[in-house]
C-alpha cells in the first residue's frame, strides 16, 4: 500500500476506518447572523476531542473528514484533534455543490486552473500550514450536474488522476450518482478510487446495487441521520448488498457535524439537534447498527471487510 495523507503526516494503513465524519462545518455566510456568539475555538477542541476519545474504545484508528473548501474547513483545528487523542485523520480538498458552496470566483476559471488548485493543496499543503490532503471532495446538487458542477468535478477528477489520491463525493437525494462516475472514470480515474456518497438515503436497492456493478464504492454513510430515510431501511438494503455479493464495495459512517460554524442550517431557535437526532453522532454504529445487523446474519468478517480492508484498498493506489 503507498502512503496515505493524514493532517499529521503520512501514514501506511488507515485500519478500521469512518469514511464521512466532520470536526466542524460552516453553511457560506454562517458569520453573517452577528446575533449568534463567536465560535469559541478552545471549547470546540475539548467537546470535539471527548467525542473523539469515545470512538477509541470502539477500535476506530482514523477518521475521514472530507469538508470542501468553501464549508469552513480549518485544517489546523483537525490537526489538533487529531495530536491530542491519536486518531489518524485525513482531510480533503475539493468544493461544494453549486446552490450550497462559494462558486463565483470559480466560475471564472478554467477547468485546468481549479485542477492545480486541487493539486497544489496535494503536494505542497493547504496555504502555510504544510497539511496536505488524502483524498478529494467532490459534490452535485439534486437532479442534475449543473455546468458549474461539471467543471468543478472535471478538475477534480483531473487532479486525482495526476496525484493517485482517490474521490469521495456527496450526492443530494440519491441522484447524479451515475453522472459522478461518468465524469470522475471519463478522467482516468478507476472506480475503484471513487465513493459515491450519501447513497444510503433511500430506499431504491436497484439504484445502490446499479453503483456497485460499476465498481465504485457506495456510502452507507448517513446512519442516523434520519430525516430521508429511516436507519430500518439502511439496515435492510445494506444486508441485501452484502448478500448479493458487494461486501467490498460498501462503506459506512454517520456524515457526523462535531461542530457548527454559526447556527445549524435550518434549525430554528430554541430547537436542539439532539432532540431532532438523537442517534445521529459518531458511535450511533458500533453500538446500534452494527448489533442490529449481526441479528440479521452479519458476522466480525463482515464489519473487517467494510471498516478496514474496503478503506485500505480506496486509499491504494
């Protein structure tokens, strides 16, 4: 296996692995409401890092946090917790779907230019801070790939063949999945180095088996977070991919926010996510899903194959 990018460093294998967390995202403009209290860095790092030391005790060795860009990615604050509680932890570059990003100075350059960005962040680090990237965040938004989208997804596909790190994406509702493979494999890039992401949120089997006959990966990657589609209907669709034969082609996580820039996007005052939530956090797998699925036949080879060998050979070259 080659060496992967963590923000501490290079490291040689991830072991068992959450493939969609986040220590912190921030919504474009989520400083704008000066109504809400400054981000108050040093209490995020405590919570973030407690929450961090209870995946310990389930065996988790890293975590990937593929924030984009433009959604307040703040590679140093990763970097800290990732030197005070030991967890590998392997950030991204890339940008957000058109409707939910920052795309105006994008829309000026060309695909080449967005590339060497891309790359430049790979090779050299993010801006002074000399942390590089592991992988690249791709995005669309629901329905269709906008002309904006389909550049920003060329360049990133450009910049993975050129540096051999693989592509993990986000897709709004189930949809552009295909386009995604279309765009990303028309670049060079094997399919075995993308993940489509967020496609456990329906319940459509059809569509998330359609993905892993095309040799891409397919996240299983929102375990509570329930507002599309109940964790029930993960939890069966999952099992039926594993007994169709697509084991090594399914990965899982929780799409996790540690912490808000700003308010929760969408969540009025007064309201607590935990109330909306309550099993959406980072061990909402290791202590409901994972039992849940040995009672319908799964085994501790099964949970090897998805958590440590299937995120190996995606970060493989």
């Amino acid at each position: 296996m080659s060496s992967i990018n963590s923000v501490l460093g290079t490291i040689e294998n991830p072991g068992k692995t959450l493939i969609h967390e986040h220590i912190l995202v921030g919504f474009p403009g989520w400083f704008l409401d000066t109504r809400q209290p400054g981000f108050k860095r040093d209490e995020a790092l405590i919570r973030v890092c407690a929450a961090f030391e209870e995946l310990k005790e389930h065996g988790v060795e890293t975590v990937v946090d593929p924030c984009p860009n433009d959604l307040g990615r703040d590679v140093e604050f990763i970097a800290e917790v990732s030197s005070r509680t030991g967890i590998n932890l392997i950030c991204a570059t890339g940008f957000y779907y058109e409707k939910a990003g920052i795309p105006y100075t994008l829309r000026y350059k060309e695909v080449d230019e967005i590339a060497d960005i891309f790359i430049n962040e790979i090779e050299n680090g993010v801006g002074s801070t000399g942390i590089k990237p592991g992988l690249l965040k791709i995005a669309t938004g629901e329905g269709v790939v906008s002309e904006y989208e389909r550049k920003i997804l060329t360049a990133a596909a450009k910049a993975a063949a050129a540096t051999e790190i693989p592509v993990l994406s986000h897709t709004e509702k189930c949809s552009c999945g295909h386009d995604q493979i279309d765009i990303v494999t028309g670049e060079g890039v094997a399919p075995g180095h993308l993940l489509v992401g967020h496609s456990d949120g329906t319940d459509d089997l059809d569509y998330q088996r359609s993905l892993a006959e095309r040799g891409v990966y397919v996240g299983f990657d929102r375990f509570g977070l329930e507002g599309q589609v109940t964790d029930e209907i993960r939890i069966q669709n999952l099992k039926q991919l594993v007994d169709l034969g697509y084991r090594q082609q399914i990965m899982m996580s929780h799409d996790y926010v540690n912490c808000w820039l700003g308010t929760v996007p969408g969540m009025s005052a007064g309201m607590s996510l935990s109330d909306v939530l309550p099993n959406w956090n980072m061990t909402h797998i290791f202590e409901r899903i994972i039992p849940a699925l040995k009672l319908e036949g799964m085994t501790d080879d099964d949970f090897d194959v998805i958590l440590k060998d299937n995120p190996a050979r995606f970060f493989s070259s």
